[in-house]
C-alpha cells in the first residue's frame, strides 16, 4: 500500500464513492464526487496492488492555513478500519504544517478517527468545547456552509447506504444523541493536533 498525491480518474472515484457508501452508481453520486474533488486543494490516493483503493480531499483554511479541513475520504470495504485515513490525515498534516483538524460527517468511525490522532476532539461526550475550538468550529462551518458542531438534516438523508457504527456501545449510544442519521445530519468535528 502507499499514498500518493494523485487525483484518481472521475469514474474510478466514482465506484470509489459507490462501493464505499454501499450506494449505486448515479448521476447524482458522480456530481457529488466531482464537487468534492473540485473542492479540494490537496487529493491523496491510497493504491494497493495497483489499483485505487481510497482517496482522501483537503484544504487548508484559516489566516495561516492551520485548520486541515477534510473534504472527504472514502476507502473501498475491503480497505476501510485498516488505519489508512488515519496514515493519509497525518501525511497531509505533515505536509501542509497544520495546527488543527476540521472534518463533517455522519460516521462515529471518522469520529474516532480524529479522537486518535488529535490531543482534543470535539465535540466530545465528555468535556465542554473551549472558546478557541468554537472559535474554530465556527469559522469552519462558515467556510463550508455548516454549523457547528451539529448542523440538523445537512445532507437531507442517510449519505451510506448502511448506517456507519462503531463497535463501542457507549460510544454509538453518544452519537446516536448528537447525530439523527436518518435525518441527514453533519457533525463538524475539530481538534488540534
């Protein structure tokens, strides 16, 4: 396996998409990849034996670039919970030179993937969020059109085509609470690194 910085072609990262959200090839999910990969400033690609099996979209934000915002990162089932978006995160962050992480998503998994790399990661069940993260938290969410750190019904709808869960019960339980997926909502996650 290795990461590259390389876009993958449209129809490649479009069965990317497909297969990695369990949802069928459409128009519709074509445009909504196209946009994401428009999106962003930096593209990874993770190849396995050749072939594309993830690809990881970001951009920095902020007056310095500090916030490592990820636009998006699907991986193919047979490549996800294997630890590559977290290899691909801190390549980009070493890279770029970033200070905090910034991502929107439904997956408790994606959650816990900016908790385990991230000295503080919000929002947390824990710990209230601390003026600075909100700070950030704002200031990210008006960049790409969210709130934070809960925007209600933002994708209109479940965005996989199977719920995501984590294995954790407490921790599904939590989320669950934060995030309605029946009802599309985007958690905008933020910590620093």
């Amino acid at each position: 396996m290795f990461i590259t910085k390389r876009t993958p072609p449209l129809t490649v990262a479009t069965e990317l998409a497909a297969a990695g959200f369990v949802q069928s090839l459409s128009e519709a999910l074509r445009q909504d990849v196209e946009n994401h990969l428009n999106e962003g400033q930096v593209i990874y690609s993770t190849i396995e034996n050749g072939n594309f099996v993830g690809m990881s979209i970001f951009r920095t934000m902020g007056a310095n670039d500090d916030i490592l915002y990820l636009c998006g990162t699907i991986f193919m089932p047979e490549a996800q919970q294997r630890g590559f978006a977290s290899q691909v995160i801190r390549l980009a962050q070493s890279e770029l030179g970033s200070q905090y992480l910034a991502l929107r998503t439904q997956s408790p998994r994606m959650w816990r993937v900016g908790q385990r790399l991230c000295r503080e990661w919000y929002p947390d069940p824990h710990r209230e969020i601390p003026p600075l993260i909100r700070g950030i938290g704002k200031l990210v969410g008006a960049e790409i059109g969210s709130e934070f750190p809960v925007t209600a019904g933002y994708y209109g709808g479940p965005l996989y085509g199977a719920k995501p869960l984590h294995q954790a019960p407490k921790l599904q339980a939590w989320w669950d609470r934060v995030c309605s997926f029946e009802r599309g909502d985007a958690v905008l996650c933020v910590g620093s690194f």
